[in-house]
C-alpha cells in the first residue's frame, strides 16, 4: 500500500521557520521526482516546490523562493521541506505528492499567525 505521510506543521509566528518532513512507503521512493503542493483556505492547489529522484536538481514558486528548501533523504524514503521567514500568506495545508500527482499524502496544516 502506497502511503506518504506528512509532519512537522503547527503555528508558527510571522518570520519564524518549519521543517515539514514526509515519509513514502509503499513504492520505490528513489526513483520518483516529489513535490509539496499546499492549498490555502478557500483557494485551489498551488504548487510550491519540485525535487528530482536524485535530489540534483530542483525548483521553486516564486512566491517562496530563498525562503523554502525542499531536500530529500533516499535511504530514509523522506522528503522534506524547510520554511523559513514564514509570512502569513503560507498559512495553508502543505501536501507531499509524486510530480506526477499519483499519489498524496494526507497533508499537514501550517499556520503563520501573530
């Protein structure tokens, strides 16, 4: 069973930082690009960032650029995500996917609030 399981949201205050970490069982991690896609309250999905299977290679939305690091762990089957300078406008659910969007974790929602 395919399952990518997210952790590492809460409230946070405006300039502070999260890691977001997802675990991938269920298929062979290493050999898929990955991505964070996050979904604000009342607006559709918004792609935040992608990381190729290697982990050599990856890209961002400008809206988080020099703010947001995606790595990820092979040998561990995690993804990660390090936010930091956290503006209110992040505040939204934070999901770990496939870049081919087959499969999704559950999500975890990050909150940046005073």
């Amino acid at each position: 069973e395919v399952q990518l399981v997210e952790s590492g949201g809460g409230l946070v205050q405006p300039g502070g930082s999260l890691r977001l970490s997802c675990a991938a069982s269920g298929f062979t991690f290493g050999t898929f690009d990955m991505s964070w896609v996050r979904q604000a309250p009342g607006k559709g999905f918004e792609w935040v960032s992608d990381i190729d299977s290697g982990g050599g290679s990856t890209a961002y939305a400008d809206s988080v650029k020099g703010r947001f690091t995606i790595s990820r762990d092979n040998a561990k089957n995690t993804l990660y995500l390090q936010m930091n300078s956290l503006k209110p406008e992040d505040t939204a659910v934070y999901y770990c996917t496939t870049a081919g969007r087959d499969y999704w974790g559950q999500g975890t929602q990050v909150t940046v609030s005073s």
